[in-house]
C-alpha cells in the first residue's frame, strides 16, 4: 500500500526526477573534462527538453496531490514548470553566449547543476502543499542561487553579492520558519489544506495568525523582491554574472510567486463554505476577519513605487533592471489583492509575459556589455545607430516593461488592471498606472542614451553573430506579437488558475 | 511545566539573533546568529511537538538541521571567497555595491 | 477594396513604411519620392473615402468589425461619420505638403524620419477611425512613440527635454484615460450583459450610470484630453514640444496631434456622458476662454517666432473647447471647421517659420525686418496665411471663429455669454499678435544685412503650400462643401445631448 502510492507518486513525478538526474549526470560527467567545455551545457539542456517533454505529457492530468499530500500535480503548478524550464532553457543559452562566463577561467560545469538545481527547487516551490516540502524547496532554490551568485570566486562584486545574499537569505528563511512554527503550533499540522481545515472550524487567535502571517511573508517577499525584503536586490542583480542576474529576476522570483500564491489561497480559505459568485464575479473565500488581502495591497504598492522612484537616479543598467524588476513584482502583488480567478490567471498571464520581456532586456544588456564593456547607461549613448537590431529590440523590451500597447507588457497591465477595477480597486489602479508614468521615466531614459544622442568616439558598426540575433529575435518577437495576439496565453492562464483544493 | 516557558525561551533567543545579524559586524559572527534564529525556531518546534503530542514538529526539525548545515558550509565558502579577495570579513568594509 | 477602406487608411501608411528601412543608405531622393507617393496614395483613398460617404446618415459608414480579443469582447471597430471624416481629410492632406515642404530639411538620418513619419501617419488616421475603446487607446498610445523620436533626433537644443516631457505628460493623462476605460466597460457590464469595449454599444448605457461615477470617468478621460488639446493649464508641454520639433514635426503636432484632443473631446466625452460634460460646461467654457486670451497674451511677449505660433495654437485651441462647451449643432459645427482651419493656418505657418528658419537659421523677430522686399513671394502668401489665422472674412478662420461665437453666444449650456464676449476678445488680440509680428518681420527697412540674400521661396515649395492655400480659401467661401457632410453626425451629437437631459428628467 505503501509502496503503491510512493511508485503511484513516482509517475507523476517525471520532470522533477528528470531534472535530479540530470544534475547527478552533469556533476558525474564533470570528473571526466578537465578544461572548460560546453558538454554539461548540452546536457542541461538536454535534460529540461527532457523534463519539458514530459511536463507536456501531464497537461491534462486530473489535479491531485502525490507523496502523501506533499507535492500537487496541478494546472497550477503545470503553468509554473512550463515557465521556469523555458527560463532555464534561456538561461543556459544566455550562458553560452556571455562573454563574461566564457572567458572567466572557471569551469561552468557546477553552473549548470546549479542551474538546474534551482529549476528544481521552483518545480517544488510551485507545487508543494506541505509547509515542510515548501521550506524545503525554497532551500534548494536558495542554496543554488547563492553560489551562483558568487560564482566568480575572485571577483570582489561576485562574492559580495553572494554574501549580502546569503545573510538576508538566512534571515529571512529564520523569520519564515519561525512563522511556519507558530503555525505548526496553532494548527497542529503542516499540511495546507488541514490548516485551512483547522482554521475555518476553530476559532483562533487572529493576532498571533497575523504575526505567523508577517513572519511567513518575509520569505516569500525575499522570493519575490517585495518591500521591505527586496535590500538584497540590486546588489545581488549588479555583482553577480549577468545569466545569473537573469535568472533571479526570472526563475526564482516566479517560483516565490507560485509559492505565495498558492499558500495563502489555500491556507487561508475558509474551508467550509463553497465558491460563491455574484455578479458574473467569482471570489475565493478567505477566512473572515483576516485582512491578508489588504497586507499584500500596502505590501505592493510600497514594492512599486519603491521601485520605481528608485531606479529614476540609476546609471547602472544591471542596477536599474533590478529595481525594475522590484517594481514588476509589486504590479504582479496588485492583481493578488483581488484574490479571485480573475486576479491569479492576471497574474500567470503578466508573469509570461514578464519572462520574455525581461529576459530579453537581461539578454540585450548582456549583449552590449559584451561589446561595449561597459554597464553604464551614459556610457550606452547612440550605439543605437551602431548596433540597430540589438537596440531596436532593447527599445521594444523597455517599451513593453512599462506597458505601451502593442507589446505584451501591455497585455499584463491590462488583465491585471482590469481584475484591479472589476472589483472595485480603481485607487490602487490608478496608483498602479500612475506608477508606470514613473517607470516610462527611466525606461526611456535609456532608450534617450540609445538613440537621440549621437555617438562619441568610435562610431562605426557594432554586429553580432548570427545566433544572437536569432535570440535577441526569439524573445523580441513574443514581447510584440502577444501584444497583439494573446488569445492562446491568456486562455492558458485562465485554464492554471486552478490550484489544486480550491473551487 | 507549561509550554510558555519554552515559547519564551525561543522568542529570546530568536531575538537575540536578530539583533545579532543586524547589530555584529563581522560575517561569521552574523551567520552564528542566523543559525541562533534556526536553533530557536527548532526549539518552537519540538515544544510545539510534545504539547500537540504529534511528531510532526520533531521531523522538521531534523530537516532543519540538515539545512543549516548547508546553508552553514555555502555561507562560509563564500565568507571564504570573499576574504581571499578583500582580506576582511567585516561587513561595514564590504561596500563596492550600493545604491 | 472600398468595404475596407479604412484599413486600408491605416495600414497602407504602416506596412509601406517597412521598406524604407530596407532601402540603401544615402539614397535620400528615392525615400523622399517613395514617401510622398506613399502619402499621396493615401490622399486619394480618402478623397474616395469623402465621396463615398453619405452625408444624410449620421451612423457610421464603412464599418469594419472584427472579434479582437474573445474574452473581453474587444473589437477591431472601425467606422466613419461626419466628424471623423474631416479630420482624416485633414491628416491626410497635411502629411504629402509637409513632406514636399521640408523635402531639404532633414538631412541625417533621412530613412528613420520618413519610416517614423508613414508610421506616425497611419496610427493617427487609427485614432480617429477606432470605435473601440481599448483599440483608440493603442493607437492613442503609439503615436508617442514616432513623435518621441521625431522630436527627440531630429530636434533642437533642448530636445531631450522636450521630448521627455511631452511624453511624459501625454502618458499621464492617457493611462487615467485606461482606467476609465476599463472602469466604464466594467460598469456597464450588468446593463449590456457583457464586458465589451465597444463605443456604440457603450454610449447606449454611459448616460444611465450614476452621476458621480460618470463624472470620476469623465475626468479621467477629460484630462487625458485636455492634456493633448492642451487646455490651459495643462499647456505646458506644448511651447516646448513644438520649438524643439523639427519643422514637419510641429506641423504635424499643431495640424492633427493637437485635434486628437478635441477630436477626443467630443467623440468621447460628449459621446459618452452628455450630461456630465453639460453639468462641466461652464468651468471648461473658463478654461477655453482662459486659453484663449492667456494663450494670445504669451504671444504678444514672444520674441521667438515659433514659440509665438506655439503659443497661438493654445489660444486657437481655446477656440475650439469653448466650442464644444457651447454645445449647440452650429458651434460644434464650427469647432469641427476651426479644428480642420487650425489644422490648415497653423500648420502652414510653421511652415512659413521653417521656410525662413531654413535659410537664415534663426527663429528671433529681432533678427528680421524688411524682408517684403528681398522675398515678395513669401511675403505675400506668409500674409495670407496670417490672415487666415486671424480670422479675415473671406478666409477659413473666419468662418469657423464666427460660427463658435454665433453658436455659444445663444447656447443654452452656458447660460450667460461673458464666455463668448470674454473670447471675442482673443480675435482682436490674435490679430495684435500676429500683425505686429508681421510687421516686425515682414515690413520696415532692412536692418540686419544678412538679410539682403535670403532667397525668395522655389518652386517647391510654393507648389507644396499651393493645397494648403486652396483650402484656406475654399473654407472661407463656401464652408458648405465640407460643413454639409458632417452635419447630420453633428446633429446626432447635439440631439443625444438633448435626449440624455430630457431622461434624466424622467429618470430624477
């Protein structure tokens, strides 16, 4: 019996085996290459192909919970897993083509582990139902990302960066553990949905619930980025390798989003009543007298205008796509407050296209520091007429993160917007879009640098490769063709928004 | 003896690490304070464990361990790292990144 | 082809621009040709586009409707009635003149300019053709984008400046624009059964929603168009935008961009909450009327001629809000005519600007003077054209100021007609404005001698300002040309207005 729901488990449990094998294949493999290759690189790719193929293979799996009630297999987390293996797989083609990891004299081959390693971690964070299995995802996740961060060991920023990472890290994993604790001992149990059981029956300590809820936050917003968690950020984004940067900014910002999302949805629903909807409006139910909705509310618009304000007075590119991304997730946060399907599936959608858009400014920024060597947007003036196709489409990445129409950026805004006012947030929609206005500050000033200033100095024709085009291409067309047609993506985010124990 | 005095003591010494990590300067010293917090929170646990009378409690703590131990060991590898580059380890001295 | 005449309108401008970019480098005189003929050929489509359109219906004509986005029920809406149609003419014919005028002008970079120009030129005639709300809105948003760089590249000295805060205040008003948007659509939803962003069926509900509600949504979509009008106090963009611009840039912004507001104004927030734009006809009739004369006095100090026609747009503009206010079928009819004579009068005298700029590169009046002598040809037709924007009976502005004022002097909506008297005032003044600087410019002995060799305009140019000429004196006598086709839509606006006021008297 034991046995049978452990191989039933199993089955359903490709991908994430996939990918655990993949990393003892890639350390295995590393004891025979004594120079620096790329044959860990192909197999890490290889492997998420794998791990993709068989994800694809779940999609229409009925929602349930594997492992005894430790890890979902569901819509919810298939959306999630889709998302960070295309991220990894961005990833490690990133890598292939950084100038600032080829010519480092380190072996990648522990990189691509990592890598994979912290795919992993976001597959669990975005599916587990357990507390425990969740603790223990964020760690994997964690752990990987903090050597990656310091992965040029001789480089002062690299190890600086991992350092200030992993101090707040531990932090903020001590605060979350000490929440999940208090939670364990009001509950009883680790498991979500006989937390929400126990929560909707007894009466219980709101106080004491709302500190474990603060405590718990402090992960996830370190996940996320969100203020007051987000000190690490920009100094993590601007020491580490630049793939890495992206990877964060991605990956693991998406995997604490799942985690979020699906925590507080569950846990906090008020088990004992069904579904209701008014209006052509559906709701979860949340327990009554927790105003964790309200928290996320001050939480996200703190995160965006923080954000935001901040990178104004930016000159470091990495820098400045840091509190961007700062202020990404606080937009993301904004459709959270209105806890309906509606406000997830905007999210999911605005987390898609967020994956393509930013990845393709850290890819575009990549790019000109391996030409340009430099970081710094003063130093960036008119390689707009020097290198147009990498520039055009920076312009189109920055256009579309700060949600012009026609790129996909808009979309986000506009479903998460929309879920904003369909429910009678019209103040934090304004907030929110007069938050854009400040972003469009910033991202214009970068394309000002690009374009409308001639260039210094040398002036001629900086060109690439064919396979960085073909990249630069493969995110910029997304960024603008789901600005037009994005039928299919926000059909998908509908469809994921159904998270395993919820109606 | 009534579950409060353990809670008490947990709360104290969870405090006392997070003053530590926002108050000590040097890095080694933080991450002693950051596995103080840990070591509180496993104590929350298993008085949390023996009251509720269920072992949940007691198995996270063993998971907690084990991760601590390897938060502990990529911590120090990079404390490591970053003093072969810097020669210190004090943290008002690491400072090349800020706003 | 003429059942989708409007794409076609929009999207002939945007897909012929692509290959300009794949023209060679250098090759100047080809991509000037290519655009102009580009241009052209829109031109005659919308000639066709006037006299396919039937002006005894005030419906829609030529509607394209296409599912967009499923499930928010967006549309691809596009339709054409009387007010738009004018303003298409408008965008059409001035894009061909400005280009042959300024054939010399843009000499770095020529292929962007032109790419940007087919594209800034499709994405307007958008505007003012979408009957989707959210499908306006795209398009209301992507004409920042070539006009950013149009002003930002090819600008002057302070460009970047400039061009920061035009953008910057655009995109202001046009997401509070968004939120209303999205708000109005939401709203409606229980009274239409679905969430749509469609303007017809839009404005069947807008009027029955609660009066405070509709006034938070009008303000929102009001500000976004005062913004772009500009309405005093929200002018401050403009002098900056339009002295920066390169000379095809501040024509195309004082010609059609400045009508996107006014065009706004009245599609939109009469449109839609009738009641509500009556309740704020009096405050906005103040702000026209303080545009108006505030606009005229800042002319009166500039020492700069383009400044000075910047700043004479606020004051023209003014015009056309106080119009609007006014709310009767002639006053709108001749806000409607002034939007297309603006178009025409103040866009030519940017040109004049950049013809005189080309040649001496300075833009100070101090600078000129006698200049009659030396450039007859200039001097006669730029006179003309002053005229026109003074309002001289024979010529289009006159046409146009008088039906405002006839129009809001009995208007039922302001209830007293200081307004209207208080705007007459700003005839005189623009007449002081533009005189003196004509004088100053034009008239007197030849004080600076580099003025002795200026040369007088070529053949080019006259031919390129000749369309222009014509229509300032068509409009000036016989309006009915044009006024006959927009007024049945006009009416419908007017009598909408009429029927909100009487239901809600059934209603309260």
């Amino acid at each position: 019996m034991l046995t049978q729901q452990i191989l039933d488990g199993l089955s359903k449990f490709y991908p994430e085996t996939i990918l655990s094998v993949t990393i003892l294949v890639i350390v295995f493999v590393e004891l025979f290459f004594k120079k620096k290759t790329r044959v860990s690189g192909w197999i890490a790719m290889a492997g998420l192909a794998a791990a993709m193929l068989f994800t694809f293979l779940q999609v229409n799996i009925p929602a349930q919970t594997i492992f005894f009630q430790m890890v979902a297999v569901d819509p919810f987390s298939y959306f999630f897993k889709v998302l960070l293996i295309l991220s990894g797989f961005l990833i490690v083609l990133f890598t292939f083509l950084s100038d600032e990891i080829r010519s480092s004299e380190f072996k990648t081959q522990e990189y691509y582990a990592l890598l994979i390693a912290l795919t992993l971690g976001g597959f669990l964070m975005a599916s587990s139902v357990n507390l425990l299995m969740m603790y223990l995802a964020l760690e994997l996740s964690s752990l990987s990302s903090y050597v990656l961060a310091g992965y040029f060991k001789k480089s002062n920023r690299s190890s600086e960066a991992a350092l200030k990472y992993v101090i707040y890290g531990g932090v903020s994993s001590g605060l979350m553990l000490f929440g999940i604790s208090l939670i364990y001992g009001i509950c009883g149990s680790l498991d979500m949905f006989a937390i929400s059981a126990y929560l909707s029956a007894n009466p219980v300590n709101l106080i004491t619930l709302l500190i474990a809820i603060f405590l718990m936050l402090a992960g996830f917003g370190y996940k996320i980025s969100a203020v007051p968690f987000h000190f690490w950020t920009p100094d993590v984004y601007e020491g580490s390798p630049m793939p890495v940067t992206a990877l964060l900014s991605v990956s693991s910002k998406a995997a604490g989003f799942a985690m979020l999302i699906r925590f507080f949805l569950v846990a906090f629903q008020n088990a004992g009543h069904p579904t209701i909807t008014t209006e052509g409006l559906h709701q979860y139910i949340t327990l009554p007298g927790l105003h964790w909705p309200e928290v996320i509310a001050v939480i996200a618009v703190a995160t965006m205008t923080l954000g935001n304000v901040v990178a104004i007075w930016q000159d470091n590119l990495k820098r400045l796509l840091a509190y961007s991304s700062i202020a990404q997730a606080g937009y993301m946060l904004l459709a959270f407050v209105v806890v309906s399907p509606q406000g997830i599936s905007a999210m999911l959608t605005y987390l898609a296209v967020y994956l393509f858009m930013n990845l393709g400014a850290f890819f575009a920024a990549i790019l000109i520091s391996n030409k340009y060597k430099t970081e710094n947007i003063e130093e960036m003036k008119g390689i707009g007429y020097r290198s147009p196709l990498l520039c055009v489409s920076m312009a189109v990445f920055m256009l579309s993160l700060s949600g012009i129409p026609m790129t996909a950026g808009f979309i986000g805004k506009f479903y998460i917007f929309s879920a904003l006012i369909n429910n009678g947030y019209i103040w934090l929609a304004i907030i929110g879009l007069m938050n854009s206005v400040v972003s469009l500050y910033y991202y214009i000033k970068i394309l000002k640098n690009m374009f409308l200033i001639r260039p210094q100095g040398d002036t001629g024709a900086v060109s690439f490769g064919a396979g960085y085009s073909v990249l630069l291409l493969a995110l910029a067309i997304p960024t603008i063709v789901l600005g037009i047609f994005f039928g299919p993506l926000t059909k998908f985010a509908e469809y994921s928004v159904q998270i395993f124990g919820l109606k | 003896m009534g579950i409060n005095y353990f809670l008490i003591l947990a709360l104290l010494l969870f405090s006392i690490g997070v003053a530590g990590v926002l108050l000590r300067r040097n890095a080694i010293i933080v991450f002693m304070c950051i596995e103080l917090m840990l070591n509180s929170v496993n104590l929350v646990f298993v008085s949390f464990s023996s009251y509720l009378g269920n072992s949940i409690g007691q198995i996270f703590v063993f998971f907690i361990m084990t991760v601590a131990a390897a938060e502990a060991a990529v911590g120090l590898a990079i404390i490591i790292a970053l003093f072969r580059n810097k020669e210190t380890i004090n943290i008002d001295e690491i400072n090349i990144l800020k706003w | 082809m003429i059942n989708n005449i409007l794409s076609f309108l929009i999207f002939l401008p945007i897909i012929l621009s692509i290959p300009i970019l794949f023209f060679k480098a250098g090759k100047d005189k080809l991509i000037k040709t290519y655009t102009i003929a580009v241009t052209i050929v829109v031109f005659i489509l919308s000639i066709i586009l006037y006299f396919g359109f039937d002006a005894s219906k005030s419906d829609f004509q030529f509607v394209e409707k296409v599912q967009w986005v499923t499930d928010f029920n967006i549309f691809y809406f596009l339709g054409v009635d009387g007010i738009s149609l004018l303003l298409i003419l408008l965008t059409t014919l001035i894009f061909p003149v400005t280009i042959l005028a300024v054939w010399n002008s843009i000499t770095t970079r020529t292929k962007e300019f032109y790419f940007l120009l087919l594209i800034l030129e499709g994405s307007l005639i958008g505007v003012f053709l979408s009957l989707d709300l959210i499908l306006f809105y795209v398009f209301w948003e992507l004409i920042l984008i070539p006009m950013y760089f149009i002003i930002g590249i090819w600008g002057g000295k302070n460009k970047y400046y400039a061009t920061v805060k035009f953008f910057l205040y655009t995109m202001f008003g046009s997401l509070l624009m968004l939120v209303a948007i999205i708000w109005l659509a939401n709203y409606a939803t229980p009274m239409i059964g679905k969430f749509t962003t469609d303007y017809t069926e839009l404005r069947k509900v807008s009027i029955f929603m609660p009066l405070n509600i509709q006034m938070w949504m009008f303000i929102f979509f009001g500000l976004s168009f005062a913004i772009k009008v500009p309405m005093f106090p929200f002018h401050t963009w403009l002098p900056d935008a339009h002295t920066e611009a390169p000379t095809a840039g501040s024509v195309i912004l004082a010609a059609v961009l400045l009508k996107m507001g006014t065009y706004g104004l009245l599609r939109f927030s009469i449109g839609l909450f009738p009641l509500t734009f009556v309740r704020f006809a009096v405050p906005i009739a103040i702000l026209g009327v303080i545009g108006i004369i505030y606009g005229a006095l800042l002319c009166i100090a500039q020492k700069d001629m383009k400044k000075l026609v910047a700043y004479s747009s606020v004051s023209h503009m003014g015009f056309i809000v106080l119009a609007l206010a006014g709310m009767t079928v002639e006053s709108v009819q001749g806000g409607l005519i002034q939007m297309v004579n603006h178009g025409l009068s103040t866009g030519a005298l940017f040109l004049f600007v950049g013809f005189i700029y080309d040649r001496r590169h300075t833009r100070e009046i101090a600078d000129y003077g006698g200049l009659t002598k030396i450039i007859p040809i200039f001097a006669s037709l730029f006179l003309v054209v002053c005229l026109s924007s003074i309002g001289l009976p024979g010529l289009n502005g006159f046409v146009g100021e008088f039906m405002i004022l006839a129009g809001s002097f009995a208007s039922p909506n302001l209830h007293n007609n200081i307004y209207t008297i208080l705007g007459t005032i700003g005839i005189v003044l623009s007449a002081v404005y533009l005189l003196w600087m004509y004088q100053r410019v034009m008239l007197g002995p030849v004080e600076n001698e580099a003025n002795r060799n200026v040369p007088d305009l070529n053949k080019r140019e006259i031919i390129s300002i000749i369309p222009i000429l014509l229509f300032i004196v068509w409009i000036g006598v016989y309006p009915n040309t044009f006024l006959s086709k927009s007024e049945a839509s006009v009416k419908r606006v007017i009598e909408n207005v009429e029927a909100a006021k009487k239901n809600i008297l059934n209603i309260y």
